[in-house]
C-alpha cells in the first residue's frame, strides 16, 4: 500500500504550489520592481509592501483551480524565473 | 454554483475549517485589541479617571523624573488621554530600554500599578500568536488563507444579493448555520477584505524581505531610516538648565497644533546640548504617522521638524491607520470592533456548518471527534480563555512576583482545558462553553464591583460591554446550541 494515496499526493503538491510558488513569485515580483522602478529606494520599498498579499492569493486560488498538480507547481515557479531574469537583466 | 466555485469548494470548506482553528482567536483578538488601552485601564485598577490638564501633568512628570532620574541620559514622558488617564515616565540610557512609572494624573504621585500586560497581550496574541517573528509568519499565512477564502466564498455564493436577504432561523438546522454564514459574509465582507489585506501587508515585511535585501542588503528597518528624519546631537559635557517641560509642551502645541502632543523624548536632560522631542498622536488622520518636532532643550528654539512624509510611505503607513483604526474616534472603534465579531462569528458558523454536515456523512468517528473538538475549542473555549484572562487579573495576588506571567498562563490554561472539555463532551460542548462563557462575562460586572476599588466610569463602561456581550453569548449557547447535543 502506497504511502500516500494520489489524492492526498496532489493536494500536497497544491498546498507546495500555494506556499512556494506564491512565496518564490513574491520574492521575484519584488525583486524586478526593486531593479526596474526609477525612484527613491524607500518609495519602492513602501510600494512593494502594499502589493505583497497579491502574489500569495492569485498564486493560492490557481493552486486549487488548475486541475493538473504538477502546473499549479510548474507555472508560478517558472513565472517566477522569468521575471528574476528581467530583474537581473534591468 | 459555476465551475471556479466549484473547483474552489474543497479549499473553502476544508481550508476553512482548519485555518480557523486560528482566524477565529486572531479576529476575537484584534477585536479585543481595538480597546487596547480601555482594557489596560480596566486590568490596573489602581489608576482612577480623573480630569487632568496635560501643562500639568508635564509639569508633575518632570518633578518626579527630576528626583529619579537626575543622571540620565534619556527621559520620556507619555501625556495623560482620556482614554489613558495617566502619566507615564521613563529614564535611563537607552531610550528602548528605560526604568518605566506610573503616576497619577492629578497629583504626580507614584501609583503602585499590579503587573499586567494589560490590553496590550490581545495585540501580541493578535499579530503575533505571542511568538514574535514565528508568530508574525504564521499570522501571515493564515491572512493570506483568509484573503483566498473570501474570494472563492465569493465564487461560491455567487448570489450575493439574494444571500444577503435570506435568513431562514426556523429552517432545518443546516440551512439556518448557512445562511448566518452567508448573510454575516456578506454583509462584513468589505471590512473583511480590507482588515484582512492591511494586516498581511503589515506582516508583509516580516515573511517578505525580498525589497529589504535588493534595496538595503538585508538591514530591517532601514527604509524608516530613509523616511523618518531624525534630529541628535551629542552631549557636550558641559551643565545646561532645561526649560519647563510645560513651556516646551506649549511651544509644541503652536506648531504641531492644541492638544495633539502624545509624547516627550527629552535627551540629555543637564546638558547644554539636550533635546526635547514631541511627537503628534495620530488621531485625527487616516494615515499613522507621527509629525514631531525637536527643540533646544536649553535655549527652546525649534532644532528641527518633520511634518512632511514620503508620499508612499503616507501611502503604506494608511494602510497600517485603516487597519489600527486609532483615528475616527470611539463610533468607528466601535464598528471595527463589533465588525471584527462578526468576521469571527460568519467563520465559526461555517465551522459548525461543516462539522455537521461532516458528522451526518461520515458519524462520529475519532477524527470527527477531534476536528469538532479544535473548532469548539477556537471559538467558544477561545472566549473563555479570554475571560480566564480578565478574571485571573482580578483573582490573582496583586503583589505576586511575574503576576503577568500567570495571567498568561491562566489564558492557556483555560483554552486547553476548553479543549480537553471539548474533546470529552463532544458536541454538547458547544453549548455548555457558550453558556459558562456567557455567565463569566455577565459576573464581570459584580467582579470589578468587589476587587476594583470604586467607581470608575471607564472601567464601568467595560463592565456594561461585558454584560451584554455575556447575555449575547448565553442566548447563543440557549437558542443555537440548545437541544442539539450530537446531532
């Protein structure tokens, strides 16, 4: 008998996508605007601090929306890459 | 229901359900917390209202810390408020770790204060679960649960309109919890959605550091260094006569305006390089932030001002006023706080919507017995060790060493034991809780009458809230639990 059944295997990959998908997006989304917005440093940092429950939810509600588990996980990390690298790029 | 309501019904019900096993203790405490400083006044005794006039309680403050703290290199002096009618003094040498006092308001006397973390405790439990950067994780977390169930609720009950004026309390039990959940939902969910969002972008710069480390390579607090202008100077060595605090007090009310002073932060009190610095409270406006103004301790002229702010600092520090509500006065006080009961109670009815709906699918297996016993335990035992709270406050030994230790403790203790209680009675706990809740709140009122030593209009005010609400929570344990054991 399996550790864990495929059900509870996919709602544990959901709740993964949830935390580290939105937490990873957050980090990246932040990390461009830090990079990219041309104004003071403390008006930038004020600003992401206002956006930060955005990430986490939409990331959170795709999680279970998504019917594949491994896209919900897959998407927001791969997302979340990409604007690292605009960041890093700008 | 159309397919994101349905796709998102399992995150609802079940993330619902275990998320307020926290969301429940956090919104009774924030609601709590909302009267922080009615309910330190209440659980200090010792300190009566009186009329005060701030010139002389400055006056009186500087008189004692002239006598206890003549060496120091830091005084502080918090004015007294109608809704703190005390004066609070500080001095040492760094100003976050000052010896602190307590005075009388009128006279200036040392009044002996029983030690108590006072409303304050609600405030840490509330954004903190007590447990400082751990805690601010966690709470958090649960914010973001909240923000995502009240979207996917709102997918759910798609009818919104038609939820809102539909309440069937002589329907079958089940469709009477749903439509309380619905109709409370709905009716509390902009409030909801805007306490919820404020407070995890408070939270934000705890779990989030993302900004700190690509801006300020990882130092906390070094955007408020950027944004909140600091006046200092060093002491010079040489003796200096400090002006009246009550003449800096005046001059600090021509330029922040009348009666808007909070606080004094005096530096080098005996030197002829001190300061003395005033801060505005933040009652009157949206956005919390302190205007101050420094003076020359010695000679009184202005050395610097601060009354501008960042426009996206403004901007946050909103967010953090909206969520605090110390502006508006005591009618919006009072909407956040019953709002913030009614935000718990719509969870708690979702919590007993599942549970019975649970407990008619699958009976009263182990698993059900534990999953009814957290959820009584959130609501109705998170109620009781609320009120074990205030009662050790009065019951324990005024003079007892780490007496606000034990008061902590008593809160524990009783939630556990609710838990306990709750996993033993199963679900007849529910009303047996409520009505014990409701009777501790109503004898609030002869407890202050015997061991609060005199009449004391804030403190009566207190005791009214808690009959009411005691009478709201005895007629919920009679009417909505009564005669409902294990069904």
């Amino acid at each position: 008998m399996p550790f864990l059944s495929a059900d509870k295997a996919h709602l544990c990959l959901r709740i993964l996508a949830a935390a580290l998908g939105g937490y990873a997006l957050c980090w990246a989304i932040f990390y461009l605007l830090c990079s990219w917005l041309p104004y003071e440093k403390a008006t930038v940092w004020y600003l992401t601090g206002q956006l930060a429950p955005l990430p986490f939810v939409g990331v959170l509600l795709w999680a279970f929306i998504i019917p594949s588990p491994g896209r919900a996980l897959g998407w927001p990390l791969l997302w979340a890459a990409a604007i690292a690298l605009f960041g890093w790029l700008a | 229901m159309n397919a994101l309501g349905k796709a998102l019904l399992g995150l609802h019900a079940w993330g619902g359900m275990v998320f307020s096993w926290l969301l429940v203790p956090i919104f009774i405490a924030g609601s709590l917390a909302v009267f922080e400083p009615e309910i330190s006044h209440w659980m200090r005794p010792e300190v009566k209202f009186a009329d005060f006039s701030q010139s002389t309680a400055a006056m009186l403050g500087e008189a004692r810390l002239r006598q206890v703290g003549a060496e120091s290199a830091v005084w502080r002096l918090r004015l007294p408020t109608e809704r703190a009618p005390s004066i609070g003094i500080g001095w040492g040498e760094n100003p976050r770790a000052l010896q602190e006092e307590t005075l009388e308001a009128v006279s200036g006397q040392p009044l002996q204060v029983r030690a108590t973390r006072g409303g304050h405790f609600f405030t840490d439990l509330h954004a903190e679960l007590l447990l400082e950067a751990p805690g601010k994780w966690i709470v958090g977390a649960v914010g973001i649960f909240m923000l995502a169930a009240l979207v996917s609720g709102v997918l759910i009950h798609h009818r919104i309109l038609r939820d809102f004026f539909t309440l069937r309390p002589r329907a079958n039990r089940r469709r009477a919890w749903l439509d309380v959940h619905n109709l409370v939902g709905v009716a509390t969910l902009p409030f909801l959605l805007m306490i919820t969002y404020t407070g995890v972008v408070i939270l934000a710069e705890a779990f989030m550091p993302a900004a700190t480390y690509a801006l300020y390579d990882g130092k906390p607090r070094a955007n408020r260094a950027e944004v909140l202008k600091t006046f200092e100077r060093k002491a010079s060595g040489e003796a200096g006569q400090l002006l009246p605090l009550a003449e800096h007090l005046a001059a600090a009310e021509r330029e922040l305006g009348a009666g808007t002073i909070s606080n004094l932060l005096i530096r080098h009190p005996a030197d002829r390089n001190g300061l003395v610095q005033a801060y505005r409270h933040v009652n009157d406006r949206l956005s919390a932030v302190a205007d101050h103004v420094t003076f020359d301790a010695v000679s009184g002229e202005v050395f610097g001002k601060q009354v501008d702010w960042n426009p996206m600092a403004y901007a946050y520090r909103a967010q953090v006023g909206l969520h605090v509500v110390h502006f508006g006065g005591s009618a919006l006080r009072w909407l956040y706080f019953i709002s913030g009961l009614l935000g718990a109670a719509m969870m708690a009815a979702g919590t007993v919507l599942f549970l019975r709906k649970r407990r008619q699918r699958h009976g009263a297996g182990r698993s059900q017995r534990w999953l009814e016993a957290f959820g009584i335990a959130s609501v109705s035992g998170g109620l009781l060790a609320c009120l074990g709270y205030f009662w050790s406050n009065r019951l324990l030994p005024v003079a007892l060493d780490g007496r606000a230790g034990y008061e902590v403790v008593a809160f524990f203790t009783v939630w556990a034991a609710a838990l306990a209680h709750a996993g033993w009675r199963g679900w007849a706990a529910w009303r047996e809780q409520f009505m014990l809740a409701g009777l501790l709140a109503v004898l609030i009122l002869p407890l202050d009458q015997f061991t609060g030593g005199g009449p004391d209009v804030m403190r009566q005010g207190f005791d009214l809230t808690a009959v009411l609400l005691g009478g709201l929570l005895l007629l919920i344990g009679w009417r909505f639990f009564g005669g409902e054991a294990e069904r």
